[in-house]
C-alpha cells in the first residue's frame, strides 16, 4: 500500500480502508482461485493496483461517466479505478465466470457501490453505450477498438481527453499500433515516466479518441 500512497496523497479514508482491504481479499481468493500470479501476487500493490492507476494519473473522469473494463480478468484496472473515482460508474466484463465471481465479492467486501461485474464478451453488449473503455493486456489494439468503437458514445466526459479507449499495453507497441490502423490518433505514455518504479519500464497508456 505504502507505493501507492507514494504518489497519491488526496485519498479519504474511505479510498484508503478500501485499497489496504484488497491486498488480504485477493491473497485469500487466489488460493481458491487462481486470478493473479503466484510469483504477483506478493507485488499487487505495485503491479496491479498502481499500475492500474497510471489511467487515473492522466485522466480524471467526470462524476457520473460511465466506463466498461474489458476483459477485467481479477478486476484490474477497474477495481482500483472504482475506489479511485467513487461517483464515475464501472461495468467489468470478463469471458471467465470465475474471475467475475472473484470481482464481484471483492467489490462486495469493500462497499464498492459504482461496480458491477458480468461475465461475457464485450463485443456481446447490446443495447448499453460509455464514455470510455479501459483495458489491461486483453487484446491487440485493433481488436479492443474493433469491439469497443460501437459501445462509445460521443462527448468528453474528462477535462484531458474526448471519449474513447485508454488502454494499459506492454513491449514494443510499434507493430501493433500500425498493424491497428490507428496510428494517426493513437497517444502513448510512458507508465515509467508517471511512476519511476522498474516493474514499468516497457509499460505503456494508450489513448484512441472516438
């Protein structure tokens, strides 16, 4: 917890309960269920948590937007992004029941209100649209646009950026962001630059506007 609160000082004690509960509930749920690495789990707050909070270092959401998680797996980044942005609400989408279920009763325990977890494909959703999508490592850039691009209505709904997609991605991005076809409207950020911390080197936010 202590390398989270390197770099925020602004949090209520709410926020804060809130992220020094998730450490002890994922370490109890990955032993029933495998929803981090093993050899991770011992650096969430690092390399889950604050990582996942690199997108709240650039973009501060208005209260009440409405952001879906792709492909959450064990509900990062939108757990942490949840707590951070208490009236922005979430909907976390994961293909594996599992995950959710681990989700779900995370956010249950630590009164998360604006969170709701459910198991399916992005690409399924019908009938629902947000201000943005965010997502960790889930896909190749031109897929997670291809699925999302439908769900995303127009506006801006933070003071940094127009709706769309802000995505958490690893290695050299080069090929993927040319072979996507976004090249012209795709921004990078180095999550290194935002924490100075050796788990983030090679670790990037990316932003697609609408």
């Amino acid at each position: 917890m202590e390398i989270v609160l390197k770099y925020f000082e602004d949090f209520t004690e709410t926020q804060v309960a809130q992220f020094t509960q998730l450490e002890g509930l994922y370490k109890e749920w990955n032993e029933k269920i495998n929803v981090i690495s093993r050899k991770d789990i011992d650096a969430l707050y690092e390399k889950h948590v604050l990582h996942s909070l690199a997108i709240a270092a650039l973009c501060s959401f208005d209260n009440g937007t409405e952001v879906v998680d792709i492909g959450t797996g064990g509900g990062f980044p939108g757990i942490p992004l949840a707590i951070f942005f208490p009236k922005v609400k979430f909907l976390l989408v994961d293909s594996i029941g599992k995950k959710i279920k681990v989700v779900q009763e995370v956010a249950d325990a630590i009164g998360l209100k604006n969170v709701t977890a459910i198991q399916g494909r992005v690409e399924e959703i019908k009938g629902r649209t947000f201000d943005y999508a965010v997502s960790r490592a889930v896909a190749p850039l031109g897929d997670l646009w291809k699925w999302i691009n439908p769900l995303i209505r127009p506006g801006q709904k933070s003071d940094e950026f127009p709706n769309g997609l802000i995505c958490l991605k690893g290695g050299d991005l080069t090929k993927e962001i040319n072979e996507s076809g976004l090249k012209k409207i795709t921004q990078a950020w180095s999550v290194h630059d935002i924490f100075p911390e050796p788990a983030f080197e090679e670790k990037f936010v990316i932003y697609v506007p609408l």
